[in-house]
C-alpha cells in the first residue's frame, strides 16, 4: 500500500493526475458507452436491456459495408495522394529553407485555425455552376466547366486540402532526423541519389512519416464535412451513416455499432503504429 | 588549508540502491572544514549519487550524513547550508546574470539594494565586468557561464559548495585556467569545496585530498602525492593513464620475481605481508638508453614507436619476451637512440611502487 | 556544407511546388472574401457589382450576434481550462519521469487520432445518459476532449527542452517548491503556455463536429454556416465567414506583434544549455 501511496506522491503523477481523469470521464466513459449501447437492441434508449449481436449481424445484411468501403477507400486515396504532394515541401522545411521555414509552417498552419467549413465553402464557391472556375472559362473561353461539384473527385480535393497540413507536419519531423552526414556517407560509397533516398532517407524519415500518413487516414476516414458539403449526395461516409442513425433513425444500438467498428479499425492501426515508435524520440529528440 | 582535524561534513556507512542495483556501498567519509576535497572515479563510479546525496536531491538507503554533528538525512535540499555548482551550469536562461547570482537573495528576502552591493562584490571576486549585471547569461562565453555559476553559488553563502564536473564539457586550455582560478576562489572565500571529476589530473591540480570511488565504494583516500606516489591497488595505480605493470609474486628480501617469467626486480619496500600482486612503473621515472645501463633494474628492448607529447617523448620498447614497455623521456635529456634500435631500459627500485593484489 | 546532390534546380523547383501549394491552400479563402461583396443574392462569377450591404446586414442581425456570443464564450473558457490542464498534463508528459508515463502518453495522444463525429456522438450519448441537456456549456466539455491533447503536446514540445537541472539548482538555492514554479518553470515555459492558448482558442473557435451534436439548441459560428450551406443560403454566409477569418488572423497579428515587442529576452530562453566559445 506504501508503494501506491508512494507512487501518487511522484510529481508526475500529480500533474498528470487532472487531464487523466478528465480525458477517463470524457473520453474513456462515452466510448464505452457506446460499446454498451452497441450491444443492445434496435432503437432502444437505456442499457437495461439484454445484450444482443442483432445490430453487429444487421451491419452485414445492410448495406452499412459500403459506406465503410467508400471511407476506407477515400482516406487512402488521399494519404497517397498526399505523399508526393508534401514530400517535396517536407524535405524543402526540414533541409533547405533555413529561416523561411518558420514562415512556410505559418502559412500551412493559419487555414488550420479557421473553420473547415468555411474553407471548403469557399471550394465550392469555386467549383459552383456560374461559380469562378466556371464563370471565368465563360467569360474567357466560352467553355463551361459545371459538374465539377458534387463529385468524388471534389470530395477528394476537399480531403487533400483539409488534410494536407496533418501530413506536411509529422513528415516534416521525420525528414529533419535524417542527418546530413548519413546521406553524405552513402553517396561517399557509390550510392545514386535514388538510392540514398530509398535506402537511407526514406527508411529513417518513416517514423515520421507514419504518424502523418496514420493521422490523416483515420481523420480523412471519420470525416463528414468534405463529403457533404463538396459531395452532397454522390458518396455516403460512414460517419454521416452513424450521424443517420443517431439522429434521423433514433436508432442508437445502431450507430453504436458502427461508431464501434470504425473507432476498432482506427484503434488497431493506431495501436499498431505506436507499438513501433518512440514518442520522446520523436517529440522531444532525446 | 584547514588546520583543525575536526570532522566537519562526515558520512557513516552511507548505501544507496536503486531496486535492486547497489550504486553506493558502505562509504565512510570525513571532510574536514575548509578543505578541497575531491571524489574521483570513472562513469558508474557513484560519485554523481553521492553528490546528490550530500546536496539533498536524492535519499541515501541507509546510513547518515552529519554536518557539524548535525543529522542532514531527513532535510531537503532547499533547507541545506550547501549549494551546488550542476554539469550543465543550470544557469536560467531567463534572468540576467545579475538576477542569476541574485537568486538566492531574493529567495530569502534581502531588499535589492544590498542584493545588489553583493552582486557587485561577486563579480568583481570573480572577474567579471560590472557591467555585466544586464547581461544575458546566453551572450556569455563558457568560461564566464562558470563563473557566474560559482557567483550564484557563493551568494548562498554555503557552508560547503559542491562541483558536478563542471569543466568537463570546456575544452582544455579554459579547463586549464578554470581549474587555477577554482584553486585561487577557495583560498580566497575558505570555504569547504566538494568536487567530482572523472579526470584524476584535474583533482591533483586543485584538491587538498582526493578519494578515488570504484563500483560505489571508496578505495583510497589522499592527498594528491600519496595517491600518486603510493596507491594502494592496481586500480588507482593505472588511473592515472598509462603505466607499465608486471604482476609479481615475493621472492624474499628486496626482490619479487615475475609471475610471466620468473625474472627478478628489485624493490625498495614491499607491503606488509605481500605475497604476491602487480609492480607499477610509471613511464616517467623509467630511463631510455645509456643513462639506464647502470641501473639495478635492467632489460633491453628494441624501440618500435615513438610519439612526440610537446615536451616529452614517449617510446613503446619490445623486449625479447614480447612485453611491450611504455618509457616517457624529457626533451632536454639526451638519448640518440632511434626507431628500431636496441637499447637499454631501467629504473630504480625506489621508484617503482608495489601494490598487493 | 550543402547536402551532396540537392542540386540548384531541385531547390528551385521545390520553392516553386511550395509557392503552388500555398496559393492553392488560400483559394479558398479568397473566394469567401470575395463572394462577401457581391450585390447578387446567389453567388455568379464574373462579379457584376461589388457591395458592402451584407455586410451592414451581418453585423446588425441580432441573430449572429448569438452565433458570436456563443462562440466567443465557448472558445474562451474551452482556452482557460484547457490550458490549465495541459500545463501540468504536458510536464508529466514531457518534463517527469514516472512509472506510467507511456501509457499516459498514449492516452492524451488517443483523442487527436480519432474520428471527430463519432466522438461527437459518444458525448451526446453520454450526456442524456447522464440527464445533461445540451447547450453550450457541453459544448464546452466536448470541445475540450480534443483540444487539451493538443495543446498538451504543444507545450511538450517546448518542455523537452527544458533542463532539469535549472529546477533543482533553484531548490538548491534556498527556494519553495511554490517558488520554483514561480520564478523559473512558468517563465521559461511561457512561450508555450501562449502558444498553446492561441491554439486552443482558434481550434474550438472554428469547430464544427464537436459543435454540432455538443450545443444543443444553441449554435456556434460553424454549425449555422454549415447549415446555411446545406440549405437556405444567404450571401451572409460569407460575409460572416470572412469576418471570423479576419478575426483571427487579427488575433494571430497581434499576438505576433506582441511577441516581437517582448522577444528579446524570451527568444533566448529558448536555448537553455548554449555553446560555449
């Protein structure tokens, strides 16, 4: 018992003592929660029920999978997409610009700070019928150009552009671990500057590069706005299916269920991914 | 140099574990008041957890401290009469250098105005510009970022002010003249100093006694010359850098007899009750060519390296055996021997030393 | 030394990508600013003619007042306590070392890599659950969920950096634990506890997900754009878009311009441990 008492008198552990208890009742609680509700009967309301798997077998018998097919598929088009985007600019941050990259990192950061909402708006100001792509090849060229919205590929340009900061920023920790004088080295050995990349850059900016491609997939993967607003109904998300479910349906069992396969499919790779990384290393260098 | 022999700063059969590691076993200690008393030992020695012991920041597991008859155990380290100068400086990078050395002051309360005469003196004593006091501590160089450590330090007014190896990351010529000026401050102030270091050198240029630590355990306690000129093991003998040893068992009277091959040496003095252990040579009292022909110790060798040390010359000798012996000359003394010649080595037996196993 | 092989034209090619993928990044944002000022009701492009009356109309109705008020009040408090929090949440993260600690840091890291909306909806279950209506105080404790670990790994960020020793030596000193935190641990960790407020207060300022199933009847700035998005769209949608954006931006200026005015001593507290000469 002296060993707990001793323990709780760690500073650590003092300080960590209110967000942990805040993040336990706020995030710990809800969630499981929503394993509980999970397990009870359609359209109930309480968890005084007996637990049943009716809800998980009704994922299968509807069409719920499609809706899980088209967020898997979406969010990694858009981490593949946005690799070769931010590789560049990562690599430019973290090695060439000197002083600018304090700049760059503010520019990339600041649309960060203003509602999506009105970023993607702004998106479909542009992509419109009569809207300014559109306009300006009227006016110019006497083509139109509408369509465009309410497409996948707009839900993919508003997935690539929410989300290219949550890639650029891990990448670029990643890439400025890579010494110089490794690099230096391979080449001192014969090494093409294609190989260098593959066998020493790459292999040790992955870290870094993992964590941003993790975070955007399972952002990009529980993402509702961008196929709303720029998709209206061309695709359906599998967060706007658990939005259905607990608001229009009043089906919470429901949505409980699929609240719970999409946080187990974000928690397995998220576990996954930190199995293999040294966060302080990362974070703080040391 | 204190005169009274009083125990001033005296630890009893201090332990410290860590679970299940022993980093400190069993050290009894007295510091005498007024003293520059430093301990020696190599990484993983345990002098750093001494140190944090006697300043207050870690516990030992047993055993007690006492400062002039007075249990220190239980007292933290912000209620100690100590003050400790850290590796890194831990100087706050936020405050001036005036704030810095200030700190203590302002901490128990003494109005600005007679914070800052003390300042002052401080600096001065430690030549530093006044003007300085506004400095940020990030403009300054190294060597005065140790300074205005110590400043900060002295302005506790401690009873007794402990060194972390605060020079080791300098390079050395501001070692060098840091450990002079170190030297100067303690007869000036006549204060206790505690230092750690790694280097034997530096504590032989500056402590009144040195107590070298292996494995959490003191081995010998000394001044500078004791511990050079009579160590008591191999260990302390070879801290020192490179020396030339043959183990040895007793041959009787002033002989020992090499255990590889059976040559004898003579000594000078053996231990009480040696039978057998390790003949140390230094390679500064060995002589190289004519001169060691009429010595009573004497081998020959063939000299295959020579490396040239600014005002020495050191030469590896293989004598026919295979042993490789390492043999220091001073520039001004003449030698015309060179690569690949035989020559004779020797020395005196009173000036090798004789450890027991 | 330059790195072998990034030849000229690769650097200029990739300022050149950078400039590209700036611009495109505030497209949008323009496209708000401008559609602000257009007379006509729905948005066309070429503008016929520019006008300033939705504007005049934004910032009398009575309604966005609400929004604003709504939001401001959510933002500020959800800044308070959060910041709060973390402060002590970053040392244990960063700064202390205890049994536990990874563990811990995978908890505060959990909520960042997590699907908003379904988080969102976790909390609207809990809060009937727990008989609590919504309204914008949970919209508060919602919010929070996110962006305490944020602005706990911002300000761990700054506090890997700082030595240890700069504590103790204070301790050493003669000072009270209390004093510590006072003289030394606060200010050098100031830069941090700024940046970290900044962050919080724009992150829950422009959320959406979390406000949407958090608010209840009430409504923030996002959620009533989003709606009139979706349907019932009136050119105050960007008009109100392009005053929150200028907000903040205003804000980020300030704080910048502030920080140049007091940057002298605090840029150098950034490196604790210099080299020597």
């Amino acid at each position: 018992m002296s060993k707990l008492a001793g323990w709780l008198k760690n500073p650590g552990v003092l300080a960590a003592a209110p967000a942990s208890i805040f993040l336990l009742v706020g995030f710990a609680g809800p969630l499981l929660m929503v394993l509980g509700y999970s397990f009870m009967p359609s359209k109930t309301f309480a968890l005084n029920s007996v637990p049943t798997l009716e809800n998980y077998l009704s994922v299968v018998s509807d069409s719920y999978y499609i809706s899980f097919f088209w967020s898997l598929f979406l969010a990694a088009l858009t981490v593949i997409l946005l690799f070769p985007i931010c590789y560049p600019i990562a690599y430019g941050m973290a090695k060439l610009f000197g002083k600018w990259a304090n700049l760059v990192t503010a520019f990339v950061a600041i649309p960060l700070l203003i509602s999506e909402n009105i970023r993607l708006f702004g998106w479909v100001l542009v992509f419109l019928k009569g809207g300014i792509l559109d306009g300006t090849l009227q006016s110019l060229l006497g083509v139109s150009a509408s369509g465009l919205l309410y497409t996948v590929p707009a839900i993919v340009l508003g997935l690539v552009y929410v989300y290219l900061p949550f890639m650029l920023f891990p990448m670029v920790i990643g890439i400025s671990m890579v010494p110089d004088s490794l690099k230096e080295a391979a080449f001192d050995l014969g090494a093409s500057r294609w190989q260098v990349f593959r066998e020493v850059e790459l292999p040790l900016a992955m870290p870094g590069i993992l964590i941003g491609a993790i975070l955007t997939f399972i952002l990009a993967m529980g993402s509702l706005a961008e196929s709303k607003i720029l998709g209206g109904q061309a695709v359906v998300m599998i967060a706007d299916d658990i939005e259905s479910a607990f608001t229009f349906a009043q089906n919470w069992p429901k949505g409980s269920v699929l609240s719970v396969m999409l946080i187990a499919l974000s928690g397995l790779i998220v576990f996954v991914l930190f199995r293999r990384i040294d966060l302080d290393q990362i974070i703080g260098r040391r | 140099m204190g005169e009274s022999n009083s125990s001033f700063l005296e630890l009893v059969g201090i332990t410290k574990k860590f679970g299940d590691f022993v980093a400190v076993s069993e050290i009894d200690l007295a510091i005498r008041e007024g003293e520059f008393f430093t301990l020696v030992g190599p990484s993983g020695s345990g002098k750093t957890t001494m140190i944090r012991m006697l300043v207050g920041m870690d516990q030992p597991t047993s055993g007690d401290i006492r400062l002039n008859g007075e249990l220190l155990n239980g007292v933290p380290a912000n209620k100690r009469p100590t003050c400790m100068v850290f590796q890194s400086l831990a100087l706050f990078p936020h405050k001036s250098v005036g704030e810095n050395i200030e700190f203590s002051m302002k901490i128990a309360g003494m109005d600005p105005a007679r914070r800052r005469t003390r300042a002052n003196e401080l600096l001065q004593q430690l030549r530093l510009p006044l003007d300085y006091y506004y400095k940020g501590v990030n403009q300054c160089s190294g060597g005065e970022r140790q300074r205005i450590a110590l400043a900060r330090a002295l302005a506790f007014d401690p009873k007794i002010l402990f060194f972390d190896e605060p020079l080791s990351s300098l390079d050395y010529r501001l070692r060098k003249t840091l450990e002079k000026e170190l030297k100067d401050i303690h007869r000036e102030t006549g204060k206790t100093f505690v230092y750690i270091t790694h280097s034997l050198e530096e504590a032989m240029v500056m402590s009144d006694r040195i107590g070298i630590m292996r494995d959490g355990r003191i081995v010998q306690v000394g001044t500078p010359n004791e511990i050079y000129n009579h160590p008591r093991d191999k260990f302390v003998a070879q801290f020192m850098g490179e020396v030339n040893t043959i183990d040895v068992d007793d041959a009787g009277g002033h002989e020992v007899c090499s255990k590889a091959d059976g040559v004898i040496y003579k000594v000078h003095r053996k231990p009480d009750g040696f039978k057998s252990g390790h003949l140390i040579i230094r390679p500064e009292i060995m002589k190289i060519g004519r001169v060691a022909s009429k010595l009573p110790n004497k081998l020959k060798g063939v000299v295959f390296n020579d490396y040239a040390l600014g005002s020495r010359v050191q030469y590896q000798v293989r004598a026919p055996n295979g042993v490789n012996w390492l043999v220091e000359r001073l520039q001004d003394v003449p030698f015309d021997g060179k690569l690949n010649d035989t020559v004779d080595l020797g020395w005196r037996p009173e000036d090798s030393i004789l450890v027991k196993d | 030394m330059k790195t072998a092989g990034s030849s000229h034209i690769a650097r200029k090619l990739i300022w050149i990508w950078t400039y590209a993928v700036i611009v495109f990044l505030y497209i949008p944002m323009f496209a708000v600013i401008l559609a602000s000022f257009s007379t006509q009701r729905y948005f066309r492009f070429p503008i016929q003619s520019f006008t300033t009356k939705w504007y005049t109309k934004t910032l009398e109705s009575l309604s966005v007042r609400d929004l604003l008020w709504t939001s401001i009040s959510v933002a500020a408090l959800v800044t308070v306590f959060s910041v709060l929090l973390a402060f002590f949440g970053a040392l244990a993260f960063a700064r202390y070392d205890w049994k536990g600690r990874k563990l811990y840091q995978r908890l505060v890291l959990l909520p960042i890599f997590f699907p908003q909306a379904v988080l969102g909806l976790a909390l609207l279950l809990w809060f009937s659950a727990l008989g609590i209506t919504t309204s914008w105080q949970t919209a508060v404790f919602a919010h929070m969920i996110w962006i305490v670990p944020i602005v706990i790994l911002i300000m761990s960020i700054q506090a890997y950096s700082f030595d240890p020793a700069l504590e103790e030596a204070a301790f050493d000193l003669g000072a009270t634990r209390w004093q510590v935190l006072r003289e030394v641990t606060l200010p050098i960790l100031a830069p941090g506890v700024i940046s970290g407020s900044i962050f919080a207060f724009l992150l829950s300022w422009g959320n959406f997900p979390l406000s949407l199933f958090s608010t209840g009847a009430d409504q923030t700035v996002p959620e009533w754009l989003y709606a009139k998005m979706v349907s019932g769209y009136t050119p105050m949608v960007p008009t109100l878009g392009s005053l929150t954006m200028s907000g903040a931006v205003l804000m980020l200026l300030l704080v910048y311009l502030f920080w140049l005015a007091t940057g002298r001593r605090r840029r150098q507290a950034q490196n604790s441990v210099s080299s020597d000469d």
